[in-house]
C-alpha cells in the first residue's frame, strides 16, 4: 500500500494558528486580574455586567461576541449580495431563468429570517436578564416583608381584663400587656427565614439581640445575695428562672443560628452587652465569638456550649453550669464565676485575669496556657486540673484543692496557696515559685526533684515519707523538713496530722485563709 502523505500549505497552517488564537487568547487573558479602578472597570467588563452574565468567563463570553459579530457580517453582507444580485437580474423569459429568480427569492428570505433571528438574541438575552432581575427583587422584596411581619410582632401586645380594687368599689380595667406567645411566635419565623436565607442570619442576630438587651432593660437581674455561705449562694441559684419565655428563647435562636444557616457569623454580630440570662438554658449553644461583656448568667445552664474567643469580661456567672463548655480563648477578665460549675471546660488560652472563682468547680480542666494572674481560687476544685504553662502569678488559693492537677511550666510567682491540697500534682523545672506563700499546704505524694523551690518554703507546708524534696532527697535527708513524718501515711492519718499542723501554726484548717 502506497503511503499516504498529508501536506499542510502555508495558507492552512496560518488559518489553524489563527483559528486557535481567536479561541484561546481573549480565554487567557481574562484569567489575568485587572489592576484598575475597581469604580472604573473596563468598557467590556461593564458591558458583561449589564447584560447579567457576569458569571461566565470573560474569554468565553468575547469569543461568543465574536461569533455573533462575524455571523451578523455575514449574514448581511450574504443579504445584500443576495438582494444586488435580485436586483441587477433581467426578467427572467426562460424556465430555468424563472427557477434562478425564485431560487433568488428563497434565499433572500431564509437569509432574512436568519439575520432576524441573529439579530434578535442580544435582545433576548437582555430580556432574559431584566426578567430575572425582576424576579430577584420580587423574591428578596417579600423576603423583606416577611422579616418586617416578624419585627412587628416582636413588640406584639394584647388587651387583658384586670381587676382594680379603690376601696370598697371592686371594677374591672382594660390594660395592655405584652403578647409573649405572639412574640415566640415571631422568634421562630427568624429562625425559620434564617435557615431560608443564611445571608441574612447577622441582620436577624442584631434583631434579637437588640431584643434581649431592651427586654432586659424592662426586667433587671435579680440581685446576688451577699453572704459568702456557699449553701445561700447554691439555693439562690436553684431558685432562678429566665426573666421570661420570649428572652430566653431568642438567647436559643441567637445561640443556634451558626448550625441553622451552616455560616460563621462574624466577631460580634451577637451583641448581649449586660444583657439579664439569669436561670437559661443555653446547653449546647454555640456563643463563639460573642459580645457578653457584664451579661448576667448567674445560675444559667452552659454545658457544653461553644464560647470561644467570646467576650465574657465583668461577666456574672456565679452558680452556672459550665461543664464541658468549649471557652477556649474566652476573654473572662475580672468575671465573677463563684461556686460556677467548669469541670471538664476547656479554656485553653482562655484570659481569667482577676476572675473571682471562689469554691468553683474547675476539677479536669483545660487550663494550658490560660492566664490566671490575680484571680481569686479560693476554695475552687481544681483536682485534675490540666495547667500546664498557664499564669497563675498573684493568684489567690487559699484552701483549693489542686490533687492530681498538672502544673509542668506553670508561674505561681506570688501566689498565696495557704492551706491548699497539692498531693500528687506534677510539676516540673519550669514551675515557678518565687515569691508564693504556700504556708499549711498539703504535699503528700508530690515529686521536687527538679523543681527550683526553695526548701525553707516546703518547711511552712506539710509532707510525709511520699513526697520528694529538691534534688530527690527523701525523708533521711538532713534538709528534710522538720515537722514533716518520716513516714508513708495512709489518707486518713495524713489528713489527721495535715489539720493538726495547720492548727499549730495558727490556720484555720477550715478556713486557711
């Protein structure tokens, strides 16, 4: 079989390289960011967004225009060719004369029809634009009207019949009261459109958060009682309840709009500044980020919510529930959290500068890094306690327990530990002491080995034969404390004596401080 050779002439090879470049260059160059104005942009760029088909790629979008404008030549210079020819044509005599003419005809009218059609495309697709411009504003206007209905309904009130005794003489009077059930009612539909539209979740979070800082206005927190008798603090809280049912469920709404809408809300779109939380129930909710700068949450149920990086300084949470709340860098400077309860909380990084956290429960918790500097810990549970790195300097914490608590790396540079249970707490050549009274301290079971504490400082504590000095001496040691047993104590012994010596040195065994 004889070989088949295909040969390109010049003219063909230009042509393709044409072709291509037609194709290929307005695609590339659309793919390079303009640099301009962004008011100003290119004639064309304007152009693509008038005609609303500024989603397809501009490439693209130039070949097709290309295409249109080479077809619309050719079908009107085809036309008039057509149209000359028709014209400069003798009458036809002959039948295949006639059959030319009408040919003629035929052409000219398909040629007509097309070039009507080509013609006609821009113009529908500006069309097709207007229309569905129309259609959004439509959809978006009764979007509108369907969050202004649920606004209104928000300040929704009702007249009821009351009672009103002058004296002797008993009548009835017509008053207005606010319509909770209506305004329940309204709350939901946010929720509901907010799961309809996610874009407009920050608008219908600064709706009800407005809400519930006017509400709480009108209906104050309930004054904290002020003995320091852990049982008084513990039934006020028990007997706490939401201020009322359409506060605590647009606290619900706000605090599920993240899972509703699927979207992260910005820092601070959840704004409940002072706002009255005293009793909710906000279990599971996600706060992240929130701004609740002096809210009152005392007795409020927390567990497990999401506050991270939320804005909780001056926050009153005493007696709240708070187990297993993700507070990672939360920001609780100077928030009163007394008798709160944070076992299992992970506050990693979380800023609890100042806090009052007396007698709170903070047994397992995440602590690394957390800055506790000045903050009062008196009598807090801290058994367990991951602390790792964290800054505990000028804390106070007298009597707290600190059993089993990990303290690798921790500054407790002036820190007051009188009275404290630090038995079977790790810690390492990082935790810092300098400056701290740890004076009738528990120690049993606690490894110095490579801590930098001085011994004269353990002298004011109390240990037995389980604790390890500086160095890793142990009780036959000549710098071993002098009124520490020599001995391995069970729990029951060494308590007896650990109270025994904190008696002797003139503390309080109930009460270090």
């Amino acid at each position: 079989m004889d070989d088949i050779i295909f040969e390109i002439n010049q003219r063909d090879l230009l042509g393709f390289v044409l072709l291509l470049a037609f194709l290929f260059v307005p695609i590339g160059i659309s793919q390079f960011l303009y640099k301009g104005d962004p008011a100003k942009p290119p004639l064309f760029d304007r152009l693509q967004a008038r005609m609303g088909l500024g989603s397809i790629n501009s490439g693209l979008l130039f070949v097709a225009i290309a295409l249109w404008t080479i077809i619309f030549a050719s079908l009107v210079m085809g036309l008039l060719g057509v149209v000359w020819s028709f014209i400069m044509s003798a009458t036809p005599q002959s039948s295949e004369q006639t059959w030319d003419w009408r040919f003629s005809l035929a052409k000219m009218a398909a040629l007509t029809a097309t070039l009507g059609a080509v013609v006609a495309l821009p113009f529908t697709l500006i069309r097709l634009t207007f229309t569905r411009t129309q259609t959004e504003t439509a959809v978006e206007a009764l979007f509108n009207d369907k969050i202004n209905a649920a606004v209104e309904d928000l300040h929704a009130q009702r007249q009821v019949s009351v009672k009103v005794t002058d004296g002797e003489t008993k009548t009835h009077e017509t008053v207005w009261q606010d319509d909770v059930t209506r305004r329940n009612g309204a709350i939901d539909r946010l929720e509901g459109l907010a799961g309809e539209e996610p874009k407009a979740a920050p608008r219908i979070a600064r709706m009800l958060s407005v809400y519930v800082r006017e509400l709480s206005r009108e209906h104050p927190p309930k004054t904290v009682p002020t003995s320091d008798e852990r049982t008084v603090l513990q039934n006020w809280v028990r007997a706490l309840t939401p201020a009322r049912s359409d506060m605590q469920n647009a606290m619900q709404v706000l605090g599920r709009l993240k899972e509703t809408t699927g979207l992260p809300l910005d820092s601070g779109e959840i704004d409940l500044t002072e706002a009255n939380m005293q009793g909710c129930d906000l279990a599971g909710l996600n706060f992240s980020g929130a701004k609740m700068k002096g809210v009152q949450l005392q007795g409020a149920n927390l567990g497990e919510a999401q506050l991270q990086g939320a804005y909780l300084s001056r926050a009153q949470l005493q007696g709240a529930a708070l187990w297993g709340a993700q507070l990672q860098g939360a920001k609780l400077g100077w928030a009163r959290l007394q008798g709160a309860y944070l076992n299992g909380a992970q506050l990693q990084g979380a800023d609890l500068s100042g806090a009052q956290l007396q007698r709170a429960d903070l047994g397992q918790a995440q602590l690394q890094g957390a800055y506790l500097s000045g903050a009062r810990l008196q009598g807090a549970y801290l058994n367990g306690a991951q602390l790792q790195g964290a800054d505990l300097s000028g804390a106070w914490l007298h009597g707290a327990n600190l059993v089993e608590a990990e303290l690798n790396g921790a500054n407790f540079d002036w820190v007051k530990l009188h009275g404290a249970d630090i038995s079977e707490a790790t810690l390492d050549a990082l935790t810092s002491f300098n400056g701290a009274s740890i004076k009738g301290s528990a120690l049993k079971g606690v490894d110095f080995t490579d801590s930098t504490i001085k011994v004269r400082l353990l002298n004011s504590a109390f240990g037995d034969a389980t604790t390890i000095i500086p160095s890793g001496h142990g009780p036959d040691h000549e710098n071993w404390p002098e009124r520490w047993s020599k001995e391995e104590l069970d729990w029951e012994e060494f308590n007896i004596q650990h109270r025994d010596f904190q008696r002797s040195i003139g503390q309080d065994p109930d009460n270090p401080a």
